[in-house]
C-alpha cells in the first residue's frame, strides 16, 4: 500500500533525507555508546540530547508544512499543539517519579504536595501508563485540532483570520496552563523527571534511545506526509490552497479536507512534543507562547514552504543557529538571528531548498522534461495566488 | 410560470449587499438541454445570480429550484455541485501548480470524500476519460505541463475541460471568450454548441459576435431582473436595451 | 465588623483623641497671641533625638501645644525635610538645591545658611509616625484659614472615628462658612457619634447622615454597627446598608464601564497604528510593537533633555515627546518599507517573516544602547493624581490617555477619509496598478503610509510609557492584543477598530472582578475564537461580492 | 582545525556541526578555571539577569586582579539562555559538558532553577543561585545565596504586624510558584497569629499584567473596612512599574496603606517616579543605602566598571558577592575544583556580606543573612527603618506548611539528605 502511495513523492531529496534519519537513528547511538569518550568519532551525550531536540522541531515543522505548504492554512498556533503532547509526556513522567519527589509522596507530584491538594484530579489518572499517555500525546492535541477545525473550517474563517484566531488558542491555553489552579503545576510546569520505561532520563543510553526514537518518529512521519501529499487527497489539498472556491464548485468539500490534514499535522505535532519533553527535561507554559508558534513558521519559510524536506532542514539549522548564537554571540545573537530572517526573506524566497532547486534549474537539463514529482519535491509552488488575496487588506 | 419541466427555476429572487439591490426580483427558466446566453452592462447582477445557483450567495428572498424540486437555497456550493451544477469563472481559474492532466484528474466525477481521496487508485475507465477530454480541449499536448504555464485562452479550455469533468447537467460559464483569438473564440462557440447537445448551458457573455455565432435564445438583465428575452435579433431590436446597454 | 469597633483601635486614634481633648485649650492659647518660640524651641529640637517610638511621643507634645507655629516643622518632617544639624544638634528645615541644603528655621521661618548633606542628619519617618503627624495636623488645622486644609483635616477625622472629637466638631461645624466643608464634618461627627455612647435616636440621625455619603467607609461604619450588640439601631442600619449598597452597585456598574473604557483606549493606542500598517497595507507587521517602544525610548529620551536643560519646564516634555516620537518611529517605518518590505509586494505572509527579524534586530538594538533595564519616563504634574466623580476615581493619566486615544483615532479617520493623501492610499490599496496608471506615485504612498502606521504606533508609545514599563520588552507585551483587536474589528476597517478595542476593554473589566484577571483574559480570548466562527471577516466586514474576488 | 576535520565525517553533517561547539570549547589552551554565568540577556528576564551577568564579570575580574585562583586564572563563560526555560538546560548542560566549568553561576526564576536542577545532579556541578526564591528545596549541587521566606516574608509581616499594627491583609502576587508558596506560609503564619479568614485577601494576576485598575481598586475597597490594612506583594518584575504608577496615581498613600514588596528592588525602582510611592516597603537583605565602608567600595567598584554613575546595585548581585566569595574560599579550603571537594568544604565558610557582617553557608546550602526592611525614598532608594537585631538562617522548609515543616536539610555526612524526616527519621520527603 505505502510503497504505492510513496511512488510518486519519492525524489531524491526526499530519500536522501529519509536515508539520513535511519541512519542517524542508527548511528548516532552506535557513537554514542560503544566508542570511547576520547575516540575522535565518539559523539557527545550532549550533542545527541541537542540533536534530539532538534528532531522534534522539525517534526513541528514537518506538521507546519503539512497544512500551510500543502493546505495554505497558516497556523500561528501550532506550539500548543506541541506543548499539549509534551504535556501529555510530561504528565506520564510525573506519574514515574513516585516516592523519589521531594515530598516522598507516592501518588501526588510535589507541586500538588505543595498547595496542598490531597488527591490526584480526575484528568490525571491513566497517565501512569506509557500507552495512555501516548495515546492522549496524539488524542488530545488531534481533539483539540478537531473541535477548534471543524468550527472554523466550516465557518470558513480563512487567512489571517485564521492565523489570528489560532495565536488566540494558543495564547488562551498559555495563560490557563499558567493558572496554578488548572493541576498543571503553573509557570513551573512538569519537571525533575526520573524515569521513562523504567530507564532513567538522565541515562546515556536512555538519551541515545530517545534520539534514535525521534529520527524514527521524524522519518515515518515523513513517509506518512509524502504519503498524504502524493494522494489524490494531496493535490485536493493544494487545489484548495491555490484556489480554494474553485475546489469547492468542483464538489468538494473544503472543510473536511482541511480538518483531515489540519487534525493529522495537529497529531503530529503532539508526537514530537510528547519526544521533546523527555529529552529537555521540562515542559511548561512557555512552549505555548505565540512566539514559538510564530518560530516555527518561520522554521518552515527558512527551509522552503510545501516542500516537506525544507522544514526539515529549516527546523534544525535555526536551531543549530539559536544553540550556536547564544553560546558565541550571548551579547548580540539577537541582531544575527534577525538580519537571517530578513535576508532568507529578501533574497530566498523559496527557503534553502528552493535555492536549490534553482540552482539544479541553471545546470543543463537532464532530461526533456521534468517530471511533475520532482516539481512537488524540489521547487516549492510559487507563493500561492490564493493566500495572497486572503491576506491582502480588502 | 411554473417550475414544470425546467432544469433550473428562479423566481422572484432578491439580493442585496448593504442596501445595494444586486438582483431584484429575478425570474427565468432554463430547460433540459437548453444553451441560453446571458447579456448585461456592468453590474447588472450576471455573476451574483451566478453565486445565487452555485450556493455562494444566499438569496433574500425568492424561489431557486433545480430539477423542479430540489430547492438550491438550502444547499451550499459542494453539495450544489454534486447534484450536478458546474461553474465557470469569469477569471480562469484552475489549479496553477497542479498538471493539466491532474486538473482534469481532481473534476472527474468520483466520490468526494476525504478518505475516498485518500485512498483513492485510478482505474482504467478514468485514464480514458481523461484522455478523451484533454483531446475534446485540445491539451492532450500539454497534460504534463503546469497549468500555470497555460495560455490565458487554454486555461479557459482547461477549465470548461474541467466542467464536463464533473458530468453535470448543467454549465455555467461566464465570459468564456474573454482574452481569446477570433479562432479560438469560433472553435469555442463551437464546443458549446456541442456540449449543449447533452447539457444544459447558461453563458454570461459581452462579445456580441461569440453570442450570435452561438444562435441561442438571449437574456438581458439589467439592475438585478430581466429586461428583455428572446433570440438576439429580438432583444437588440428592443428599445429598452438599447437605452440601457446596446445603444451606448 | 469586630467587637472592638467602639474602642479606638490604634495609637493614632488614641493621640487624636487627646489632641481633640485639648483643642479648645490650644485654640484659647492661639487667641491669647503665639506661644513664645522660646517654650517651642526645646520641644522641636528634641525631635532629633531617639527612636521612631520617641519622635512619636515628641510629635504628640508638639500636637499638644495647639499652636498652628509648629504646623511647618511637622509637614516638614512627614515630607522627610527635617534635619538636625550635627554642629549644635539645632532641628531644621532643609531644602535640597544644587549639592547642598538650603536650610529654614523651622519656627520663625527665616533662611538660614545653606549646608552641606553630610553635615546634616535625616529625621527619619515611617509610615506610622506619618499617620501620626497627619492626625495631629488634622487636629491643628480644622480651623485652619485655608479650606483645603479644613477640608484635610475633617477627612482624617472621619477616618480616625472617635467619640471624644464631637464638641470640637461642634464648635467647627458652627464656624464653618465652606457647605463642602461643613457637609464633611457632619459626616465626620456623624462617625465619632456612631463610635460614641450617645442616645439612639442621636446615632439614627447619624446613620442617615453616613447613608448619605453612601461610600465605602460609610458602608464598612455601618456595617459594624449592624453587627454590634445595639440592637435598636439594627433596623435603621440595615436600611442604610440597603441603600448604600444599591448605590454602591451602580457605582461600580459605572466603574467598570470607566476601566474598560480606559483599558479600551490603551488597546486602542496599541493597535491604531496596526490597522495602517496591517489593516490597510496588508503587512503582517510583527515589528509593530517595537515601534511602540521606540516611541516610548524618544519620550524617555525628550524627558531626560527636559530634565538636564530645562527641569522647569518638564510638564510639556510630553508635548514634544509627541512629535519626535512620530518622526523617529515614522522614519524607522520608512527605512522598513524602503529596506525590505517593498520587496515583498504580494508576499504578505513573508512580511510576517521579515518583520520579526527586524522586531527581533530592533529589541536587542535598543537594549545594547539603552540597557535591558526599566528606564523612568516621569508623569506631569497634569497627569498625575486623580479626582472623583461621586464615588469614581478617575486618574488623570487614564483619563488623557482617553482623551488623546480618541483624538489621534479622529484625526487618523480625518486623515484618511478627507485628505488628498488619504484618498491616495485607498486607491494604491484597493488597485495598485489603476492607481499607478493614474499619476500617482505608489511607492512614495507606500511609503509614507507605513511610516505613518509607525509613526502612530509611536506616539502610542509616547502615551503608553505613562502607565506600563519602558524596557525593551515594552513591544512584546502589545503586538498579540494589537492583532486581535485589528482582526476582531475587521482588518482595513478604522472604525472596527475603535469598536472593537472598546468593547472588548469593557468585556475583560466586567469579567474581571468575577473570574479573576487570568480567567477574565482567557475568557475574551474565547470569545474572540467563537465571535470569529460568527463572523469570519471581523466585526465591521465588508460585505458583498468585491470581498473573495 | 586538525581535530576538527578528524571528527567531522561526511554525511553526518549534524553532528559535526554540533561537534564545532565541542571544540571551540576545548581550543582553549591556557589553563583556566571556568566559570559560567547562565543569566537571560534577552527575552522577558533580561532586565533583571542582565546586571547579575555584569556583576559576575566584574567580581571574576576583580578575583583576578589579586591573582585569581589556586595560581590560576578565573574565565568567565557567558551564555545567553534567553528567558527560555527549556534553553536553561541546555545551557547549563553546555556550560558543563562543553566548556568545562567548575561552578555556574545563574538562574532567576523557579522555573529556570527547577529547569536546570536534574543537569546539575546528574553531571555533578555546582549553581549558585542569587535570588530570594520560595523554598521547599535543598539540592547537594545548588547553593541558595538568596532569602528564603524566612528570611524575607515573615519578617516582613511581623515588621507590619508590631510596628504598624496591620489588621487586614491582601496578598498580591503574580501567578506562580513563588507567591503562591510564600502567600501559603504567610497565610499559615498570619492565621497562627490570630488574623481572620475575612481579614485575609489573596488575589493572583497573570505575568505582565499592565492594567491594574480593578484590583487597586478592589485594594481600596477592602482597605476601607475600618481595620489597618496592608498589602504584601510579591508582584513580579515586569508587572510591578504598572501596579505602582496605578497606585500612585489612586492617591493610595502609604500611611494608609502600606505596601510591602519582595521582588521590588533598586533597579525596579530605576524605572519609576518614586515621588508618590514614599513610604512603600520592601523586605531584603541588603539594600545600596547601607551604609558601611565594604558597601561603599562595592558601590564605588560596579559603578567605575559599569560606567555609568546612576546604576544601583540590588540584593541578587549582593548575593552573588556573597556567593562568588564563599565560592573562592571553599575552592581554596579545598585546593580543587572538583564538585564534590567544593561540597564538602563549603558548609560552615563564612565570608563578609555588604551590610557589615558575616554570612556563613549552611548545611542546608542556604546562607544566613540579616533582614532589613526599607521604606522607598524619593530618590528611588530605600531608607531601613527596621532590621532583624542578628542574622536569620535560611530555612529550606517552612515550619509553617503541611508537607514540610517535619523535614531539615544537611548535607554533611553522615546525615546528607535534602529532605530529611525529623518525624520518620528518614531520608526522603513526608512519605512512607
């Protein structure tokens, strides 16, 4: 079935990076583990850690893209979708730390110990379980994606009305997650977590394992979007995003095609939170802020928007840029992470793999032709005609 | 005049967008299998009464039925198309980024599900169908191409393609000619002439030409209702529509 | 409200209640001619010595003289300006100018020579020896010439509540020629009454006359009194309290229909000069509130030359913080739309990418110039204080900044609607290339429209930096209201705008005093998702069929 | 660049651009001892974090002047974690890991601190941590060198209480875990004291909260019930320029109603005309009108290396003098860097603190400290009008909480426990 579905959005960029992930979800942990420390290959628990966190901004990304490369929906709300999931993880871990809490208490976290609340809340039973929690990981951000979608989508609230009303979950969700009294332990969030699976979090081989678990989640969600994408569904996607009324005379039911993929990305982007939280060590409200949605836009633009691969590539260089920047330039950092936006803005317009893909134009032509994969995978779509006119001022 | 035996039945249909009259008590039939040609100055409520029938615009008031009963104001534009309306924009309006082939691909008549889509595999009978339309169009050239990197004139082409795509029993098309060669705007007239040989056709047009090669019955709206109807040699002859558009 | 209530409950009370005794003695003495500053002296002097607990108990003798000479040592002192002077140990009154202190004789008044601060020693005060010195003065000066002090004096006497004070009130309020003034010594005797164990009828009287002033010190006297043991004044307490309490209800019905004006007028400074460069433009302007906050750095910056150059002019800074903010922040919205965002016509999502950048370049620009710090942007004097209607406060600040939000709306909308650059900017928005064709000059427009967006988001700033932090976080804090207001009201639509910022300052200040401030906030958030589901184009959307064109 | 071509191998292009951090590290060469500084220069905190990173730089540079180290040099590592709680571990793991610091010296927030505390166990380093916080912890690593509640709150309130007569409390705060555990104790406190249910108001606001009108009015109301009332603040930073100039401008005077802060210090102060708030109160530690010969130089120091004569100087950089101090001498008692020497030597050093005593690290890992409480003068500093007559120390669990007042803190052997049971006579918390 997969293979059918992937025939066609299987390009060469593509394949190169999902190579890439397997075999860093492979070696990585190989280097980590059974070289020596002063071996010149060995790999640092601290860059695995890095890279791991990196691995789940760009499976942000890679859900970003999914509904705003593919679907034209530009969500400035996707973090809580992330930081929902890492919630879920969190809560999962909570749970795992049993009589080692300050307090010794073997049920409540000690942030429960602490104002005194005498019993763990409803909401928070089941979470003891690995499987629950990853479960609601995916359940409660693609519910959530669900309720909000499906009124939006079907009151056909577009553009940046859109974008508004999502900043406005996401920050609505920042200050109640906030709220000491919502069981979520407040500003402080979840944290001193001790064990996942019975290993501990602070483990070598622990982090090695949740690195490689990230590539992999990284890697099959890829499939699954190049799947989705090169689906009949998928160019229904991008034909709502390039002409969304056209789509509609043509029968289709608009709505629901954006809830499915909008709902799918929301999952998704509850996945790589729910692998973020372990690696980091904490979750807490802060992941909610507009800023960090906003972030991982700009994460997918960096990377080249609807090319799938690109906010890959996008999430991970900002990242790496940001970690870099902080430890080099702690004084100025912001100026350099600035003029980046305004000059990857200004002069690549497509992101990093469009300047690829228009550099590959320059060079003779292969073949007579290019195939239309290539187009889907290589060269991002022109910026789309019909998100433009829903945002310009009418 | 009674809804029997029409395919698509207005009556007494009002618009109005804040406080501006768009369509103001607007009442025709269209038959099975009937081409009938629309004519108007500017504002005179050609496309509104488009949006009325597709479901983009709901009326104030008034009757808008389809097949004589079904009652086009309590469905919206997907459902509409799925009984059988297709549309064509006074802008070509295709998928850009999409082939020619996967923009005819997308209107084919088939189950418009997401989970449909998704799991959807082209049979046979679809390939053939595509081939024999891209032909009827003339793009059977460029179906690879992007149709982006269309003509404005083969963009018209791709998306009436895209129209009979969908099989439906009746086509709206606005201003079909716009933009294209004499030649084109012939063969163009002729290809709706064909069609209407098993569809019903309503065309919004200003090119006099194009309406009198394709020799159907005319309608003249003006602000929002019809002014005059009958062949074009009537209506042009008509004292009140050459006040109001012919004669300027 | 406590058994207590009919005991005074605290030392102030207690000393109050010994001046007021002694009052007619001192007013006797003050009529027999000023006691000799001689007799004075000693008792001013021995304020400079020992502890909070001993300037007290100096205060009070000072208090219990009742000569009016001694009221400039005591103001000078609760305003922390009395010093003692290290040579001969002399109490005096210092007032800073230039690096030293010009120095009064706190009795006769006379200068004295100027001194240096490290030849002086601060008497230094605490808040309970201010309520001290305040209650005193209160007692030295209801018959002060001066109404206001009169006035001053009847206020901290109806706070202060004590039976003893009644005769000197009665003897006042017989005096007294000001109705205002009058009118609150009743209600001050009407509380010392209440306090006291005077006959029922006489408290019944006086809880009518406290029903009347129906505020909240009135209700909370009350209140006490309907929780006592004296149960023959229940019934006419009770009724009082009803009547206040209605009155109360619709004060503060009308109090937070005020904040939420005001917090409306903030959003709507906040979010004006987005619906330019967002709303009207299309930018999505993620640097907006950085423009906020570089007009509240020029409005910093303006007052410091105030205050090196021309210090007695400080309370017009503002006037020229005004324009400067407009140009600064205008001139930086030019060089944007110069620099980059002319580049991204039809590309309105990427404006989202750029402008951050710039937002992000601008904050840590003026943090390395100016420090990550708060930097202090002072009030002037006609913004500061406030004044009552009834029984609503109204700041000054809040209510110019009312003012000004309204005004800077109104001259935007004039701007637009009736200026030929207006009409310019609604032609190069609705049809660039129509607009072009016709003569006019689209990226001078373009440009000057964006910097006029920014330069009203700056003199926004101008106006926030009275009421928030000026930091370079000052931006961050209103880009998010700014857009749901812009949007919640209809993007491209000015009177949107204002409806919408007012309306939803108002929902979040009667939500406030249920749910809390948090749930007030996330609940207006709701709203705005739900509102939007209603009407996917705002409040004020243009209808028909131009819009999805 | 050898070592470094040597561990880049192609295809792997992510880690060998993280192995470019690794070895900008370790190119180094001089032998150094490292110190990170882990403070927020941008984002929301950085107008608090930015000065303690300034402050760190200056006493590291100071150090070195009289020769630094055990002969060796200090070299101050500075990172930017940016206000992001998640980016504070992956700083500090950095700092550690990468750089190889000996001590980090850093965080302000709980958050930051709770973010960070799993790195500095696991990698077994040491943090120094500058702000008065809420308690309920005591981790072998962290060094508190800020007040506990005790050492701020209660004070505080007994100052209220006996010297001003309070009757009436509203506990305002910002909505996290400092206010919300300090308002706890002093809650627990004040009902211990006698104070009414009724008597007691708590209201929490979200972060930055900028309109204060409603709750300063509601302030008013409930300080007009005829009792002495007083609010106790713990506001935090951002929002506090607002709640003030509000206050202010309500014509709410601090003879009627006092307001007692403990996150509001000198540099908060710096942004505000403190002409209306004369006679509000904060409760700290240290305060720059202190006034002894060692504050003087201090003040004197950071204002020729800052270069700039209006700056102040505030309680957390007075702690981190202290910390930076206790630091040096127990390195130096110690004759190594090594952690879990450092640990060991430190409990019991004492070293001078800026108001003209000494301070000595406990064996909770929280120092001991005097308590002055201030009143706000016109120029934007504070005049004490009162202070604890010795030094209070640092109390990890509050006496005055279900959960914590059976458990002490020691972590010298044989003891070495950071939440030990007086009751159960084990190490471990309250549980079983």
């Amino acid at each position: 079935m997969m293979v059918r579905f992937l025939a066609g959005g299987l390009t060469g960029t593509r394949l190169a990076m999902l190579a890439l992930l397997l075999a860093a979800a492979v070696l990585v942990p190989v280097l980590n583990l059974a070289l020596p420390t002063d071996h010149p290959l060995h790999v640092p628990t601290y860059a695995v850690t890095l890279m791991g966190k990196y691995l789940t901004y760009a499976l942000l990304a890679l859900a970003l893209d999914l509904v705003w490369g593919y679907c034209g929906i530009l969500s400035l709300g996707h973090a809580a979708f992330f930081a929902l999931g890492g919630y879920a993880m969190g809560m999962y871990l909570m749970r795992q730390i049993g009589t080692r809490g300050v307090y010794g208490d073997p049920v409540l976290p000690d942030f429960m110990v602490f104002l005194n609340w005498k019993e763990l809340p409803w909401y928070w039973s089941g979470f003891d379980a690995f499987p629950f929690a990853i479960v609601m990981a995916l359940a409660v951000p693609g519910l959530l994606a669900f309720v909000f979608g499906w009124f939006a989508f079907r009151s056909r609230v577009t553009g940046v009305y859109l974008s508004i009303i999502t900043q406005a979950m996401t920050y609505a969700l920042l200050l109640a997650f906030f709220r000491n009294d919502m069981g979520f332990g407040g500003n402080n969030g979840l944290t001193d977590f001790k064990d996942i699976l019975g290993y501990s979090v602070q483990s070598d081989a622990t982090r090695a394992g949740l690195f490689a678990a990230s590539a992999l989640a990284l890697a099959a969600s890829l499939v699954l979007a190049i799947a989705i994408t090169g689906s009949k569904l998928g160019k229904v996607l991008i034909a709502v995003r390039d002409a969304e009324s056209r789509t509609r005379f043509l029968g289709y039911r608009v709505e629901h095609y954006k809830l499915f993929v909008w709902t799918v990305s929301a999952m998704m982007a509850g996945l790589a939170g729910a692998l973020y939280v372990p690696q980091v060590g904490i979750i807490n409200p802060g992941e909610f802020a507009p800023a960090n949605s906003i972030e991982a836009v700009i994460w997918v633009a960096v990377g080249g928007r609807g090319t799938l691969v690109g906010p890959i590539i996008g999430a991970v260089l900002v990242n790496f840029a940001k970690s870099w920047f902080t430890a080099a330039l702690p004084e100025i950092w912001l100026f350099a992470l600035g003029t980046l936006f305004v000059a990857v803005t200004l002069f690549l317009p497509k992101g990093i793999l469009g300047l690829a893909a228009s550099l590959r134009a320059r060079l003779p032509k292969r073949k007579d032709k290019t195939s239309p994969a290539d187009v889907s995978a290589g060269a991002p779509i022109a910026p789309a005609p019909a998100l433009a006119r829903n945002q310009a001022a009418e | 005049m009674t809804a029997t035996g029409s395919l698509l039945y207005l009556d007494g249909v009002s618009v109005s967008f804040d406080g501006f009259k768009a369509l103001n008590n607007l009442s025709f039939l269209i038959g099975r299998n009937e081409m009938r040609a629309i004519i108007g100055p500017n504002g005179a409520g050609k496309t509104t009464m488009m949006d009325v029938i597709t479901g983009k615009t709901r009326p104030d008031t008034g009757t808008l039925l389809f097949g004589e009963k079904l009652d086009l104001t309590r469905h919206d534009e997907a459902e509409i198309a799925g009984f059988g309306i297709g549309r064509k924009f006074q802008k070509p309006t295709v998928f850009e980024s999409h082939t020619v082939e996967d923009n005819i691909a997308l209107a084919l008549k088939a189950s418009r599900g997401p989970f449909a889509t998704l799991f959807h595999r082209r049979e046979r009978e679809e390939s053939a169908r595509i081939d024999a339309l891209l032909e009827l169009v003339r793009l059977d050239s460029r179906r690879d191409d992007l149709a982006g990197d269309l003509s404005h004139g083969q963009k018209q082409w791709l998306e009436i393609g895209m129209l009979l795509a969908q099989d439906p029993q009746l086509l709206l098309i606005d201003e079909p000619a716009a933009g294209m060669t004499d030649a084109e705007t012939a063969a163009t007239a002729d290809l709706l002439r064909d069609i209407s040989k098993s569809h019903s056709v309503v065309v919004v047009e200003h090119d006099m030409t194009f309406v009198r090669a394709l020799d159907v019955k005319v309608t003249v709206l003006h602000e929002g209702s019809v002014l005059a109807e009958g062949s074009l040699d009537h209506v042009s002859s008509d004292q009140k529509v050459i006040d109001v558009y012919l004669g300027r | 409200m406590n058994v207590n209530a009919y005991a005074p409950r605290s030392l102030p009370a207690l000393l109050l209640a010994m001046l007021l005794a002694l009052l007619p003695l001192a007013l006797l003495s003050s009529a027999a001619g000023a006691q000799d500053n001689a007799a004075l002296r000693p008792l001013i002097d021995a304020l400079g010595q020992g502890s909070f607990g001993d300037t007290e108990k100096q205060v009070s003798a000072l208090a219990a003289t009742g000569d009016a000479a001694v009221v400039p040592a005591l103001e000078a002192l609760t305003n922390g300006d009395l010093y003692v002077r290290k040579a001969d140990k002399a109490v005096v009154i210092g007032k800073r100018a230039g690096g030293s202190l010009a120095l009064t004789d706190p009795l006769t008044g006379e200068a004295l020579e100027s001194t240096a601060t490290s030849a002086l020693d601060k008497i230094r005060v605490n808040n309970r020896l201010r309520r001290t010195i305040r209650a005193a003065l209160g007692g030295l000066t209801l018959r002060a010439a001066d109404a206001t002090t009169r006035r001053q004096a009847a206020e901290a006497i109806f706070k202060a509540q004590d039976a003893e004070g009644i005769e000197a009130l009665d003897a006042a309020i017989e005096a007294e020629t000001n109705p205002g003034v009058a009118k609150l010594m009743r209600e001050a005797r009407a509380a010392a009454v209440l306090a006291s164990d005077r006959p029922t009828e006489d408290k019944i009287a006086a809880i009518g006359t406290l029903a009347e002033r129906g505020d909240r010190d009135a209700l909370s006297m009350i209140t006490a009194v309907q929780n006592s043991e004296a149960s023959d004044l229940h019934e006419a307490a009770g009724a009082a309290l009803a009547r206040i309490e209605k009155l109360q209800a619709a004060w503060d019905t009308a109090r937070n229909v005020w904040f939420g004006l005001s917090l409306g007028s903030v959003l709507l400074l906040a979010a004006i000069g987005l619906a330019i460069t967002f709303g009207v433009m299309g930018v999505i302007n993620m640097a907006h509130g950085e423009m906020v906050m570089l007009g509240a750095y020029t409005t910093f910056m303006v007052q410091n030359l105030f205050r090196t150059h021309a210090p007695d002019l400080f309370d017009y800074s503002l006037l020229v913080a005004l324009p400067a903010a407009f140009l600064v922040a205008g001139l930086v919205g030019v060089g944007i739309e110069r620099g980059i965002i002319r580049f991204l016509h039809n590309r309105p999502l990427e404006t989202l990418l750029a402008t951050w950048g710039v937002s992000l370049i601008l904050q840590q620009a003026v943090r390395s110039i100016f420090g990550p710090t708060n930097q202090e942007v002072g009030n002037p004097a006609f913004m500061s204080g406030a004044f009552e209607i009834g029984q609503l406060t109204i700041t000054y600040n809040r209510l110019w900044i009312l003012v000004f939000a309204l005004t800077v709306f109104a001259a935007l909308l004039i701007a637009m609607k009736f200026t030929r650059f207006g009409l310019n900017v609604r032609a190069v928005t609705q049809n660039r290339r129509m607009a072009a064709s016709m003569g006019i000059r689209t990226p001078l427009v373009d440009a000057l429209t964006f910097g006029l967006g920014s330069g009203i988001a700056g003199i926004a700033g101008v106006a926030l930096s009275q009421i928030d932090n000026v930091s370079p976080n000052l931006g961050q804090s209103y880009i998010i209201d700014s857009f749901m207001v812009v949007v919640f009201g209809g993007v491209g639509n000015l009177w949107g705008t204002l409806v919408a910022a007012m309306s939803l300052g108002v929902a979040n200040k009667f939500l406030e005093p249920f749910a809390g401030a948090v749930l007030a906030k996330i609940l207006v958030l709701v709203f705005i998702i739900l509102f939007i589901q209603k009407r996917p184009r705002g409040l004020f959307a243009l209808k028909g069929r131009a819009v999805e064109a | 660049m050898t070592m470094f071509s040597k561990k880049f191998f192609a295809g792997m292009a992510l880690s060998g651009l993280m192995a470019t951090t690794a070895v900008t590290g370790a190119f180094a060469q001089e032998e150094t001892i490292k110190v990170g500084i882990l403070h927020s220069l941008s984002g929301t905190m950085a107008i608090s974090e930015t000065t303690l990173k300034d402050v760190m730089l200056m006493l590291i540079e100071e150090q070195n002047k009289k020769g630094g180290l055990l002969g060796k040099k200090l070299e101050a590592v500075v990172v930017d974690p940016a206000s992001d709680w998640p980016l504070f571990a992956e700083k500090a793991r950095e700092l550690i890991q990468v750089n190889g610091v000996s001590a980090v010296f850093g965080c302000w927030t709980s958050v930051s601190r709770k973010s960070v505390l799993p790195v500095f166990e696991e990698l077994n380093s040491l943090l120094f941590y500058p702000v008065q916080y809420e308690g309920e912890e005591s981790q072998r690593n962290v060094f508190y060198t800020g007040a506990a509640p005790n050492q701020q709150a209660i004070p505080a309130v007994d100052y209220l209480m006996n010297e001003e007569g309070v009757e009436r409390w509203v506990l305002a705060g910002t909505d996290y875990v400092y206010p919300r555990t300090t308002n706890k104790i002093l809650e627990a406190y004040l009902k211990a004291k006698g104070v009414a249910e009724e008597d007691i108001m708590i209201n929490y606001t979200p972060f930055g909260h900028s309109d204060w009108q409603t709750i300063v009015s509601d302030i008013k109301a409930f300080g007009s019930a005829g009792k002495k009332t007083a609010v106790v603040s713990t506001i935090n930073g951002d929002a506090n320029v607002p709640f003030y100039k509000e206050l202010g401008n309500a014509g709410i005077k601090a003879e009627d109603i006092p307001v007692v802060a403990f996150s509001v210090g000198e540099e908060e102060l710096a942004g505000l005309d403190t002409g209306p708030l004369v006679g509000h109160l904060a409760a700290w530690n240290y305060f720059q009108s202190v006034d002894t010969p060692v504050n003087g130089e201090f003040i004197e120091a950071w204002k020729a290396y800052i270069g700039d004569d209006k700056r102040v100087t505030n309680d957390p950089m007075e702690a981190h003098y202290i910390g930076f101090n206790m630091w040096v001498k127990a390195v130096e008692k110690a004759g190594t860097t090594d952690p879990d020497a450092v640990i060991d030597a430190i409990v019991g050093v004492s070293v001078p603190n800026l108001t003209g005593g000494y301070s000595a690290m406990m064996p909770n890992h929280h120092i001991t400290k005097p308590v002055l409480i201030g009143e706000i003068q016109e120029d934007g500093q504070f005049e004490t009008v009162w202070e604890t007559s010795g030094l209070v120390v640092g109390d990890a669990w509050s006496d005055y909480l279900d959960g914590s007042k059976d458990l002490i803190a020691d972590w010298r052997k044989p003891l070495n426990c950071g939440n030990f049971n007086t009751a159960t006579g084990k190490c471990g918390g309250s549980g079983s």
